[in-house]
C-alpha cells in the first residue's frame, strides 16, 4: 500500500463521489488533506469524518472554474505548486497571502 504520511494532498470535488472516496483513502494513508468543493455543507462533512477516524483534513469552497478560488486552495495547502503549459507559462504565480482559516 501507498504511505502518504505527511504529504500534503489538494483533491477537488471531495464532497461527493469519487473526490469523497479518494479523500477518505488518502486520509486514511496519512496525507495531510486541503479538500475543494463547491458545497461547503458536504465538504465540511468531509472533513469531519476524516477527522473522526484520525486523519487531517481542512475544507476550502473552491469553484474550480474560478481562478481566484483555485489560488486560494492551493494557498491554504501551503505548497508551493509548478505548472507545465502554454497557458501555465502565461499566468502569473499565485500570490499567497495570509488568510485566516
């Protein structure tokens, strides 16, 4: 099995469906989770039950169509996160500024 132990994971739409099911394994191999999903509701969910069962996890509402939502996801995750492609090489790194939880 895959030990993720201390890694930090991003998985977006981790309300429901395959997101949930790839959160909750995750967790369960040790990586520490920042999850993104439109529905704050079902993700905080989530993240609930990841933290009952022991594992990490924090939620940000995120619309992946949004960029703005993206650069704050990948913000709270703390990890610095490269890009390959046209449009990559286009735009400018996300600009991390302190948020509060």
């Amino acid at each position: 099995m895959i030990d993720l132990t201390g890694k930090s994971v991003i998985i977006t739409g981790a309300a429901s469906g395959i997101g949930r099911a790839t959160a909750i394994l995750a967790a369960s191999l040790g990586a520490n989770l920042t999850l993104g999903d439109r529905t704050e509701e079902a993700g905080a969910s989530v993240v609930d039950e990841i933290e009952a069962a022991g594992g990490t996890a924090q939620f940000v509402r995120c619309d992946v169509a949004q960029e703005d939502d993206v650069e704050a996801l990948v913000c709270r995750c703390g990890v610095p996160v490269r890009t390959a492609g046209r449009r990559a090489q286009q735009r400018r790194p996300p600009q991390c500024r302190q948020r509060s939880p």
